[in-house]
C-alpha cells in the first residue's frame, strides 16, 4: 500500500525514482553508444532491486568488492560478477569457489600469491575462475605499475590450471577531470594504458577485457583507447562529492536523507535527529569544507558539525530562515556509499509517495 513521505519516522534514506531512473538510463545509453561494455559497481547502493534494474538496461553483470557482497548479488539473475579486489584466504577462497559454481566469476589480483590460492581452489571446485591482472595507473592503491612485473604476472596467471586470464583493470580514482589538473591525468592515464597494451601484445597476452572507470571519469571513457568496459558505482544516486567535481549535477542527486529539527538555538543553529550514525562523516571531495552535506530545503545552511545522533546546522545568523521544531529538512550526503551502509531500508519515492521499500541487503558485507 502507497505511503505518504510525511509518513515515514525519521531520519530515514530516500531515492527519487525519477533521478535514479534517468540516471541508469544516462550511463546505460552512453555505454551503448560509446561500445563500451557497462559493469557498474555496486558498493553504492548494495541492492540486487537497482542491480536488476542496470542489468535490465543492458549491463553485461556487476561488480563488488567483497565476497559477502558477491554472495548477496549471486542468484539474482546476474549474468556474472567481478570482483574488483585482491581476495585473501582459505575460508574466502572457497566461498568464492561455491558461488563460481552458479554465477561466472572473475576476480581481479596483484599477486601471484593470491592468483595460487584461488587456483588451488578452482581445482577442488572442478570450475574454472576467470582473472584480470590489476594495473595502477596512477591511484597508488592496489595494482602492479606498468613494466615487466605487471607482465610477469600476466604470464603467471595463464599457467595456472583453474584459471583463465582474460586482461586487464585499474582504477581511475585519483582523477577529476574537471580539475585543473584532471586533463593532465586523463592523458597521462591513457599513455600508460597505451604502454600495458603494447606490452601485452608484445608478449603475446590476453587483453580481452580492459576494465576501468568511475563515476567522475564516467563520461569521458569514450576517449580512453584500449578500454573495453567501465565500473561506475556512484552515478546510481550521485553525492555532494560528486556536484563539487562536475560529474553530476543537484538535480542528478537522487538520494537524501529526510530528518527531523529537534531543537533550535538562539545561538544561530539548529539540530537534526541525523549524526555520524545517519551520514557519513567523510568530508567533501574534492574541497573539504568542512560540511557534512547540502540541506536542501534551507538556502544558506551549513551541515558543520554532527555527533553521534546531533546534526548541527549552522545559519550564520540567519535564523529567521531556520527551520522550526517538528519540520523536516532533505539532506543530500557527502558521499552516499558510505551512508547507504548505515540504514537497513532505503525508500523509493515518486512525487510525496512512497512507492517501493527495499532492504540494503549488501549492508556490511565486508567480508
């Protein structure tokens, strides 16, 4: 039965179906457009209700981070699972295994001792696990620089039985394009792609697949040679992040948090039932101002300062504009992974109605 937004007890996350539609549909049609093979992450939204809807728009499978996440996207019509993250350790060796047996897996890898253990795990299976060598160009994270050991590896991999190496991926997470710097990055990321490809076909690799992308360098994939596949996650709901970088634009934001003014100071601010346990309290990027998020409804305030269960909203003054006691305020998160995994529903709105409820079932699946 439809509820009315009023309705729900707060704080609460809500998604404007509208925008979160319009947002699939955008990165759907461009990937298309562009021969790009589109494989979002789904840290952003931990949801196999908004992976079905990517994969109805034509993504060829998902991608995760961790095997708990890959375990609740399994068995949800998936087509196949990547997973962006250099898996560790018997006890997840074999989960991986099981799930393999049911959805193609790949896994991205650094190291020859992880590529061993997931082989020897492959084998008992009786299946076998596909791997793309992971590649740093430039984040400074996971992944081997370009040159010989990236190559080594390569090689490594292929001669593992229970193992099918099928090519490359890196992260592009160091660059905003829309920077000062962004355009150097942007050209300097695709001559070291250009060097790894040369490489590989040198020594006679499979490159197959050449994965990367995120949600700031999302538009600008079609000018990356080599690039086969791209691993946006953020774009589904976008964040105060990604408006500061010039990826999106508020009215690409489609999820906030809805909380209530609980008590209102003649000292020029005012406080929400939303704290470091409602949103993330990861700062802004690029420029971290120091502000926890956008209050949408109320021009002029500043999210400043939270504990636990206290948002404080600064109003410089200006508290003829605030707010009073009992109304509600939508906020629009720094960074919207991270306060996805902090609530155990999220709403879907269309207009003041509530017209779907779904469980973040990905929701702490560190594991």
């Amino acid at each position: 039965m439809a509820t009315n937004v009023s309705d729900l007890d707060t704080p609460a996350l809500l998604v404007d179906l509208d925008r979160l539609e319009a947002n699939l549909d955008r990165a759907a049609a461009y990937a298309k457009a562009s021969g790009l093979r589109l494989r979002p992450h789904t840290k952003t939204h931990k949801s196999p209700l908004v992976a079905s809807m990517q994969v109805a728009r034509g993504a060829v499978g998902l991608t995760v981070a961790k095997v708990g996440e890959a375990q609740v996207m399994a068995g949800e019509g998936v087509p196949d699972l990547l997973v962006a993250y250099p898996v560790w350790g018997d006890v997840k060796w074999a989960r991986l295994a099981r799930i393999a047996r049911a959805v193609p897996v790949t896994v991205a890898l650094d190291s020859p001792d992880v590529a061993e253990g997931l082989a020897v795990h492959a084998r008992r299976a009786g299946i076998v696990i596909r791997v793309l060598v992971e590649a740093d160009l430039g984040m400074r994270r996971c992944g081997l620089p370009p040159g010989p050991a990236l190559v080594d590896l390569a090689r490594h991999v292929e001669a593992l039985d229970g193992l099918r190496a099928q090519g490359i991926m890196f992260y592009p997470g160091h660059i905003n394009p829309a920077s000062s710097g962004g355009p150097g990055q942007l050209g300097k990321l695709r001559s070291d792609l250009e060097r790894v490809l040369s490489d590989f076909g040198a020594s006679g690799l499979c490159a197959e697949i050449v994965s990367g992308g995120s949600t700031p360098t999302l538009y600008h994939s079609h000018t990356i040679d080599g690039l086969t596949e791209i691993r946006p996650g953020t774009y589904v709901f976008n964040d105060r992040s990604q408006v500061a970088m010039e990826a999106c634009k508020w009215e690409h934001c489609a999820l906030s948090v809805v909380a209530t003014v609980v008590s209102v100071s003649e000292r020029g601010w005012f406080v929400v039932d939303a704290g470091s346990k409602t949103l993330s309290s990861d700062l802004q990027r690029p420029d971290q101002d120091g502000c926890f998020g956008h209050v949408v409804d109320v021009p002029g305030a500043r999210l400043h300062m939270m504990n636990e269960e206290h948002g404080m909203v600064d109003m410089s003054g200006r508290m003829d504009l605030a707010p009073r006691i009992g109304e509600r305020v939508h906020i629009i998160p720094n960074h919207v992974c991270a306060t996805v995994n902090m609530h155990d529903v999220v709403h879907g709105v269309r207009g003041g109605t509530v017209e779907v409820s779904w469980k973040v079932a990905g929701r702490g699946r560190v594991q």
